[in-house]
C-alpha cells in the first residue's frame, strides 16, 4: 500500500481538551489531541475544505469545517463539554 503525501500542506495546530480526545479529519482518525500538541506537533493537511471532529465517549463532540489555502496555520482551541454520560453507561 502506497500513501501519497501533499507537496503543499497546511497546518492544524490543536490546544484542545482533554488531550486524550480522538482526533478525526474527513472522517479519517488521526490519533489523539497529545500527540498534536505543542511546538512543531501540528496536523499536516492538503490544503482545502477539512472537517476537523474531536471525540471522546462522556462529552460532546467538537466539528469544525475550515477551508485552508497552502501554508496556512489554523489554529483550533475548543474544550470539549462533558456531557455526564460515557458511552458504555446505561441508565437506571
């Protein structure tokens, strides 16, 4: 399997919580919030209309549709909500 990487990108930069957060663009998973954060960690991306979604079971899911033009740093700060309620929990 071959991957092709852009030879221009753009640049999501993450200061989101919880870190533990999966991070989702496209639909595709990525990884999690940490890995993403801090200095030179940002998301490389082909420039573009991009949906950015941050998930994690027990708090409301974060969508972002951004539209980046080469080179561009976006940067996304949200703290996701909790909603009090995991995903593997049931209700009494």
């Amino acid at each position: 399997l071959q991957v092709a990487y852009p030879t221009v990108t753009a640049e999501i930069k993450l200061a989101v919580e919880p870190v533990r957060a999966a991070v989702f663009v496209d639909g595709l998973l990525l990884g999690h919030v940490a890995e993403f954060q801090g200095a030179g960690r940002g998301l490389l991306v082909a420039p573009g209309r991009r949906k950015i979604t941050i998930s994690l079971p027990g708090y409301q899911t974060s969508e972002t549709v951004v539209d980046l033009v080469p080179h561009q740093v976006f940067k996304l700060t949200t703290n996701l909500v909790w909603n009090g309620v995991a995903a593997n929990s049931t209700q009494q």
